[in-house]
C-alpha cells in the first residue's frame, strides 16, 4: 500500500476545516481550553517531546539517511535539542523542530498541528490577505483578497517585506522548513506559493500576524509602494481563493486535436473516478484501457502526456500508465525496505496494531516485502503506444507521479518539457505513514514506513528529479494572464515531428 498524495494535504485541510485525506488524517489531539498554542511548556516536556519526534524517525523511517548523511543529521537533531533550554509555547517548539525534519529532506515526511489547535488558531488569527508565487526566488502577488478601498489589485507586483521582514528572509525561512525530496526546489517553492500555505506560516515560522505592513515593488511602474493589510477569516480567504473549486473533480481526460494526429492526455491524480459528461464513471485502470484503445483506432502519432501538479496515488496506477508505454517487460520497483514489522511509537499513533505485511527478512536486519503487486518482473499492457510521447512536468508531479517519470526517463518513452519533477529519481519513502502526536506539545509528525527503491540506474544526481529536456519558465504576468507555456510549447513540436 502506498499513500501517496502532495504533503497529504493536510495544512490545507486544516485551514479549511475539510477532511484530511483517508489515512494521511492526524490524530486528534487531546481537547484544549482556551489558545493552547499560546501557553507556555517547561524546558523537560518540550526536550521529552524532542526526543520522541527523533526516535520515532530514526526507528521507523527506513530511508531517513537517503539524502542526508547521519553524522549531519545527527548533529542538527543535537543541536537543536540544546537549544530548548527557556519555556516555549507549541508553535515556537514547531520552529525548532520543522527545520530539523526538513534537513532528512523527504517529501513524505512532516511536521504539523493537530487538526483542532490549527483550526482554533486559524480561526482568531487574521491571515495573510495575498495569495503569492515564488519566481526565482522572489515573492509576488498572485491574488489580492484584500479588498482595499479605492485602490488597484495589488498582482502582479513584488513582495520587497512584510511587517520589516525582507521577502529573502521569508524564503529562505520557509524553504529551510518545506518537506520534499533531496535537493529539489520546485516542489518547496510550489508549497511556499499556495495561498493558505504561505499565510499559515508566516505566522507558524515568521511570527508575522495582523494587520501586515507590506512593501512591494510594481514592476511596470517602477515604483516603490507600502500598504497595510488588516488580515482576513480564514473561510472567507478560502471561498475568496477557490480552493475547493482548483482541484478537478475528474481523475483525467483526454482530447485529440489536429484530425486526431495528436491527443492530449491529462492525469490529475492516480486515484479517483474518471468523470465523463454523458457517461458513467469510470476506474482510471478503465480509462487507460480505453484511451489507448482510441489512440490506436484514431491513428494518433503523438501524445501529449499532462501530470503537472499530479500529487500521486496508488503506486500501481503509475506502473499500469507505463506499461502502455512500453514494449517489452520490464521492472519497476527494485525494492521496498521496512526497518521493522512493528514500532515503539505506535501507541502515539493513530495505528494500534503492527502493520502486516508478506516480507522477507533480510541480512542487515531489516525487512523486504516480497508479494508487492509492482515488484518483480511486469508486462507491457495492450495496445502499446509505440508513438512520440511528450510528457509536462513541474514541482507538483510527485510520489507515485514521480515514480512513473523516473522510469518513463530511464526507459527513454518521452521528451519532458517544463520544470524539474517534484520527487526524487530514484525513488521515495512513504507506504504507510503513521502520525506521531507528540504528548506535551501536540505537535505532529508524520513518519513513512517504507522506502521505494526504483529499478532505474544512469542517473547522475540521485538527489534531484526528472530535469526537463526543454525548462520552461513563467513571469508573474504570463500567470496572471493563464498562459500555458508548456502545453504551447508540445504542440509546437508535436507538429514540428509531422
């Protein structure tokens, strides 16, 4: 089993007061009275607390020294932990150990607040009113919900600080805290740039609240300017953002253009149902099946495949979605390692019971799990698309997403265009992820059992995902204005190839 979707969602679930996803949910903290993140915890919970959080990672997350040699990591958890030392409340113990998580750069791996103390803070918070981008490491205005009087929208221009803080402080802050996979950087820049990510934690790192002193930069003008922003409820920003509106009801589509010659293949997550109007729904399994039945019938020379901002899903979506693509078997999983059947920190979890699985002990002590559907030897599927596959790439295309690029690269079955891959090439650690409620603090940690080894080799930079053979990159207007670059730029060659 893999549970695979972007950070599970889970900062945003807790600004909307939505559901999490199914088993990426934080257990529920215990209830609290009055502002729980506002009080003060003694120097010896929030140390207990620490080491809690340090050993449920070292015992459970079998691919915790993947990026990040132990020696560092283990003095980066040291250091931190000498450093509470002074009474803290919750948040300010989030700031001392998101950092350190962060350092096992994991994408998989996070740490949050409890459902109900996010909610009960978001709520007597007034929130950021800017929905932002980051471009080349610059922060600008999105969307503006601020609803000044008798003023122009505030998009488009350039965030120079907030509240006295530089804008490169800001990023630097928040990227030092942001989950993700090795050395990738689209993926934490696209987390920064979510609206309620980035006003969550200007508060959560930054200590930035209402109302919000803001310099910015006008591009075109070329002028300075400063407003105050009194901040905003956080379910008005949300309806204001169209949050629940972004995300497409449908698992995929799929269109054709030019007589057919070239069809376009959207897959906006590996999970779900297939909404066709007129027709009943459908597996994404069956909607491959029949995609690539039409492909063949129609003739189709070239397919555009679109997995921008596909956070993943079941792993075996992935593998069933390549295995059209290829014409010969192949291997898609080289491994999948456990560190043990069962875990010391499961009784601060909402897992009660050892996870079962059919595994294989191995030398080293730890475990291989043998009856996965995607390990071992795998068939191509019928009818193979034997034509010219362009796929779109950026920093939301991660897990099982990234999986599937990684092998749609080694196997050479397409030309990538747009912005480096979300996840790492050789592979990810999720599988079951057990969040741990740390008990004096309520702060949360989510630990990935298993880690994915890819069957790929070749690649130089283990550390970084699928780089573009064609980058494509954005300014703060050509979003503004919905350009699709990247889709632009495969027809552009698709037709080029006639």
């Amino acid at each position: 089993m893999q549970m695979v979707t972007r950070s599970c969602g889970v900062t945003l679930c807790i600004l909307l007061g939505i559901a999490a996803p199914r088993n990426c949910r934080a257990g529920e903290a215990a209830a609290q009275t009055g502002n729980a993140w506002e009080q003060k915890i003694e120097p010896e919970k929030l140390r207990a607390d620490f080491k809690l959080a340090r050993q449920s990672l070292e015992e459970g997350h079998s691919g915790i020294y993947r990026y990040t040699a132990k020696e560092k990591l283990d003095d980066l958890f040291d250091r931190a932990e000498k450093s509470l030392s002074q009474p803290m409340t919750m948040v300010e113990f989030y700031r001392v150990l998101a950092p350190v998580v962060a350092a096992i750069k994991c994408g998989h791996t996070e740490v949050e607040l409890s459902r109900d103390i996010g909610q009960d803070l978001t709520a007597k918070q007034r929130l950021f009113p800017l929905q932002v981008r980051v471009l080349d490491g610059k922060i600008y205005v999105f969307r503006d919900f601020s609803g000044l009087p008798a003023s122009p929208s505030l998009a488009g221009k350039e965030i120079r600080s907030i509240n006295g803080v530089p804008a490169a402080r800001i990023v630097d802050t928040m990227l030092a805290a942001a989950s993700g996979d090795g050395d990738v950087q689209t993926s934490r820049m696209l987390q920064i740039g979510s609206w309620a990510g980035f006003s969550f934690q200007l508060f959560l790192l930054m200590g930035l609240s209402a109302p919000y002193d803001v310099v910015l930069w006008d591009p075109h003008e070329k002028h300075e300017l400063k407003v105050r922003l009194e901040g905003g409820d956080v379910s008005k920003l949300g309806d204001a953002a169209g949050y629940r509106d972004q995300r497409p009801r449908s698992a995929a589509s799929l269109k054709f253009l030019d007589e057919d010659r070239i069809a376009v293949l959207k897959i906006n997550r590996f999970g779900g149902q297939v909404l066709v109007e007129g027709e009943p729904q459908k597996t994404l399994k069956d909607f491959y099946k029949e995609s690539f039945s039409l492909l063949k019938t129609r003739g189709t020379k070239t397919l555009i495949l679109d997995v921008r901002n596909n956070g993943g899903g079941p792993g075996e979506l992935g593998r069933l979605l390549l295995s059209y693509l290829v014409d010969r078997p192949f291997k898609y999983y080289d491994d999948l390692v456990f560190n043990a059947l069962d875990f010391s920190f499961l009784k601060y979890t909402q897992i009660t019971k050892p996870i079962p699985y059919l595994v294989e002990r191995q030398p080293n002590g730890k475990y291989r799990e043998v009856k996965h559907p995607d390990w071992g030897q795998q068939q191509p599927s019928q009818p193979t698309f034997a034509g010219k596959v362009f796929i779109l790439i950026n920093g939301g295309s991660f897990s099982t997403t990234s999986e599937f690029l990684s092998q749609a690269h080694f196997h050479k079955r397409a030309t990538f265009i747009g912005e480096e891959s979300g996840g790492g090439y050789y592979g990810n650690s999720s599988g079951p992820m057990p969040v741990v409620t740390l008990p004096h603090t309520k702060v949360q940690v989510r630990v990935p059992l298993v880690t994915y080894h890819m069957a790929v080799s070749g690649y130089k930079d283990a550390s970084r995902g699928v780089i573009p053979d064609h980058p494509v990159h954005y300014t703060i207007d050509e979003l503004l204005a919905g350009t699709d670059k990247d889709l632009a730029l495969a027809l552009e060659l698709a037709r080029k190839e006639r």
